[in-house]
C-alpha cells in the first residue's frame, strides 16, 4: 500500500483535517454510503458468526453452513477494509488541498 500524505501528518493536523471532513461531509451521499457498508459489515459478520454457533449446537449441515458463513464473513471484512480505505482517500485528498492553501 502506498503511503499517504495523511498518515504521515501530526495528531493536531490530522484532528484538523477530520474536522474538515466533519464539516463538509457530514450530510453528503458519500457519508451515506460508508455508514451503509458499516452497516452491511455488521450484519454479515453477525450473521456468519450465528451460523458457526448453529452449527456447533445443532451439528446439521455442519459444511454447508461453514461454506456459507466463512465466504459471508470474508465479504464483511473486505467491506470494513474497503470502507476505512476510501474514507482514507478522502481525508488524504483533503489534507493534500489544505497543505497547499
């Protein structure tokens, strides 16, 4: 992974620049949509971490439950990564355009 500008910013210029991105962002489409992929994380982990429990009380179907709980739990975190990345991209582009002013 590259390095980004954000990262290598102080704990004072970072809080700075989330608040930035508070202001701007708060109500936009793109806000929306990360709350809707920490969202759709919750539930798939939360929903392949009860199929693993069902299958060790019930014993049924013991791999096709697993082949469905350990790819829906793969996808959920793929979301959570993919959800900090982006937002990562964002803050990076905002302290890029606020170091040049």
């Amino acid at each position: 992974m590259s390095r980004f500008y954000y990262n290598e910013l102080k704990k004072e210029e970072k809080k700075k620049i989330r608040d930035v991105y508070k202001k701007e962002y708060s109500k936009s489409e793109f806000q929306k949509r990360l709350v809707r992929l920490a969202i759709y994380s919750a539930i798939g982990f939360l929903f392949s971490i009860f199929l693993v429990i069902y299958v060790v009380i019930k014993k049924e179907s013991i791999i096709a439950n697993l082949f469905i709980a350990i790819p829906l739990f793969i996808a959920s975190l793929i979301f959570l990564i993919g959800r900090s990345y982006a937002k990562l991209i964002l803050l990076n582009k905002i302290a890029l355009k606020e170091h040049k002013k």
